[in-house]
C-alpha cells in the first residue's frame, strides 16, 4: 500500500487555489514544525468533516508497511501490511489524550495549518524534504490506487512477525521460572 499526497495552496486571489503535483509514499508523509520553535496548529478533516484540531510537534501519516518506522518510535501500533488501513500518529502532542489511531483505507485526509498559526509547518514524503506549507495551506492524503508488490521468503504473515522479532526484539524476554525451581531468599 502507498498514500497519495498533494498540496493545495491557500486561496490566493480569483479562482481555485493552486494544487502542486502529487507525491506517492511507502512508508509515511510528516508534517512537522521543523526548525520552528513554535507547536504546530493543525486542523484534520476526513472528506471535509472536521475531525479536530492538534497542537503538536506534528503529525505522521503512515501506511502499514510505515507502521514499523517513524510511526512505532511515535507510538503508533505495528499494523500488518496487508491490513487495508491508514495510520494517523502525533508527534509529542499538547495533550495528553491525544493517541495515534487507525484509520480504514477509503479515508480522505486534509491536514490544513490554521490560519492563526504562528509558523508555517514542513511536509516530509519517506523522510526526504518536501515543501514548506504557509498557514491556510493544507496537504491531503489517501490511500494509493497504485499498490506496491512484495516478494517474500515464506509467506507475508510469517515474514513480517519474523522481521518484527528479528528487528525489535519483539516479546523477547527472560522466562519466569516455576515455584518449585525458584530459590527462597536468604537473609544475611
């Protein structure tokens, strides 16, 4: 699965405002604060219903295959690539309800930095630099039409709990031992 992003300018005179090429992802889309010292103000609709308004270091959008990348070291949860779902993760929200969730695959995203925000907001596409977007400006996101083919070794499943064990060191822990093995403790 990849995500479609686009950019829409705000309104800058006559006419519908000016749209910039869209942009695939694998992984995830990031708008972010960026060097700006202030919080990011943005507001989130899903096919232009307001959902509500973040005030964070910013917001990861991320499709399965990404769960495992920026999204984890977020918080986000580890989704399985071939649960059809779109992941919406904050970065170090000012709130503390304010939790990633999962989203399905037919959503329709509009992340628009608020008109009285203090500082514009960075959108990055897969961790490379993308563009600067001003208040009023907003970057929508929805799932590709174009999927990604994948090549595995055994099957999707076993690979992907495989990688997860392998690379995160998933419920890896030390064993309890039983009661009959366990030592009492001895008082000096």
């Amino acid at each position: 699965m990849r995500l479609t992003c686009s950019v829409d300018r705000a309104d800058v005179g006559e006419g519908p405002p000016p749209s910039e090429d869209c942009v695939e992802v694998l992984n995830e889309v990031v708008l972010s604060r960026g060097a700006n010292p202030y919080l990011c103000n943005i507001e989130v609709y899903e096919r232009d219903n307001y959902i509500t308004q973040v005030q964070a270091d910013g917001i990861l959008v991320a499709t399965p295959t990404g769960s495992t990348a920026y999204s984890v070291a977020a918080g986000g949860s580890m989704v399985h690539p071939n649960t059809p779902a779109i992941l919406f993760t904050p970065i170090c929200p000012h709130s503390l309800s304010f939790r990633p969730v999962i989203l399905p695959d037919y959503a329709v995203l509009r992340l628009r930095v608020s008109p009285d925000a203090r500082c514009a907001a960075q959108v990055s596409f897969d961790g490379k630099r993308g563009t600067e977007l001003a208040p009023g400006d907003s970057l929508r996101v929805c799932m590709s039409p174009n999927p990604v083919p994948t090549i595995n070794h055994a099957d999707q499943t076993t690979d992907w709990f495989g990688s997860i064990e392998r690379c995160f060191h998933w419920n890896d822990r030390l064993s309890q031992k039983g009661l009959a093995q366990a030592q009492p403790p001895t008082r000096p």
